[in-house]
C-alpha cells in the first residue's frame, strides 16, 4: 500500500527530499501562501509544531500559487516573510501544484487517500490540512477554514 512516506519532495532551498525521513512521525501537511485571507494560521501551526514537535508531531508547508496568485514569492522571499512574520521553525517546501494535470504526486495521493466534501478530491484554497499517521496513511482532511487549535485533539489522539 502507498504511503506518504514513498513521496519525495523538494525543499524551499531546492534539495530534494524523501517523506520517509519523516516516518515514526505524526505529520500534518498543509498547502500555503503568504498573501491569503488565511495566513495568519500560520500562527496557529507554528503553534501546534511548537507544542508537539517533542512528541514526534511535523507540520509541513507546501507553498502554492494556484489560489488567486497569493503566493507570488521567489523561495528566498518566501522564507523570509514566513520567519519574519510569524517565526516558523516548520519545514517549507518548493512551491507546488495541488489541482490540475500539474498536480505534484504527494498531492494527488493525498485527495485521493481523503476526498473532500461529496468525494470531491479537488483542493478548495489555501490553508487545505492533511493529518498523517507515524506511518505514513493519511488518517484526516480539515478545511481551510479549519484553525490549526481545531485539530489538536486529533493530533493528540494519533501521537
């Protein structure tokens, strides 16, 4: 059976890198941008990585301009507003495609492990949450309206 961890994907700093790096942990992975009604959620998910990062628990950001072009930024500036703005110690990843034939394949396997509402597999906006187990199954979808304090229960019951 496919796993997130038998994805690989490439960092902001363009190494690429294996998901299976991350296996033994509670990952949730989320698609982001810096200019979008919803960035301040940042906040939010640093706050989760911070409180539960010693107990195996990763947010990982997948940077995406598909959603009204709100996240225009080279990978430089990219890093820059995310540590100057809201201090994020969480890994970031080179900006990908969630929907269309462009679609990076971590993405599709994630919509197609956990459809949206009416088995929509479709990437509604920015800020679209997967929550993943120790190994590797994506357990969870949250919607972007969904605050990062919304899903720490589940977080807390997957650790």
């Amino acid at each position: 059976m496919t796993t997130v961890h038998d994805f690989k994907a490439r960092t902001l700093e363009g190494a690429e890198r294996p998901l299976a790096d991350w296996h033994g942990k509670v990952l949730l992975i989320v698609n982001v941008a810096s200019r979008c009604g919803l960035t301040p959620q940042y906040t939010g998910l640093e706050a989760l990585q911070r409180k539960y990062a010693a107990r195996g628990f990763e947010v990982l950001g997948f940077p995406c301009n598909q959603f009204g072009g709100q996240e225009p930024g080279s990978p430089e500036e990219i890093r820059d507003f995310c540590s100057t703005r809201y201090d994020v110690s969480f890994p970031l990843f080179a900006k990908v495609e969630v929907n269309g034939e462009g679609a990076d394949p971590l993405w599709k396997h994630l919509k197609a492990e956990r459809p949206g509402l009416l088995g929509s597999e479709a990437i509604k906006w920015n800020f679209t949450k997967f929550l993943v187990d120790r190994d590797g199954k994506v357990v969870k979808r949250y919607a972007p309206t969904d605050e990062p304090s919304s899903i720490e229960r589940d977080i807390e019951a997957a650790l």
